[in-house]
C-alpha cells in the first residue's frame, strides 16, 4: 500500500546516557534514512561527527550488513553500537594480571 506509514524505534547508548527514539516512517524507509530521520546525530555528540556510513548498525541484536539497503518493517529496533576502546580478551587478561 502506497504511503503506508509504520512504527520504530532507534536506540543509542553511551555510557552515561541512553537515546530511545519512536519514529513513525513510511514504508520502504532504509536503515540510513531513519537513522537520518531521526535526529539523534543532533541529540549526541560523539555521532555529530561520524559519517553514518562508519557507523555500525543492529536490528534487535542481529548486525547490519548493509543499512544504506536493508528496508524497515514495522515495530523493528534500530540499534547504533558505539565501537570498542578496549578488546575484551585484552582487558580480561590485565584485570586477571592484576588480581595476582
């Protein structure tokens, strides 16, 4: 159906601060679009300067390949993951050099 609109959230988190964004969209509407959409680039600091394209993208969990792309369905949870300071192995291994 043409024009049809659906419902979805964009979810950001840093450490002391989380983004939760319900959007309403039309159908059709790809990862990036919503993501531009929505703001949020605006709302946190560390995303204004990041090209979308850099960034790394979920949908309830699940990593996306290929946001510029991969078309929205209704009710889904776009997630923006902030990317490691740390490999977790490496930090396992110094906490567990310094409890010797």
């Amino acid at each position: 159906m043409a024009g049809e609109r659906i419902d979805i959230e964009l979810v950001y988190a840093e450490p002391r601060d989380q983004q939760l964004i319900a959007l309403e969209v039309t159908a059709g509407t790809t990862l990036l679009e919503a993501f531009e959409f929505s703001g949020l680039r605006h709302r946190c600091a560390a995303l204004k300067d990041v090209p979308a394209t850099a960034l790394d993208f979920g949908i309830f969990g699940e990593p996306v390949a290929e946001p510029a792309s991969r078309e929205l369905r209704a009710g889904d949870r776009i997630e923006i993951y902030r990317p490691l300071r740390r490999d977790p192995k490496q930090a396992r291994r110094a906490r567990a050099r310094q409890q010797r």
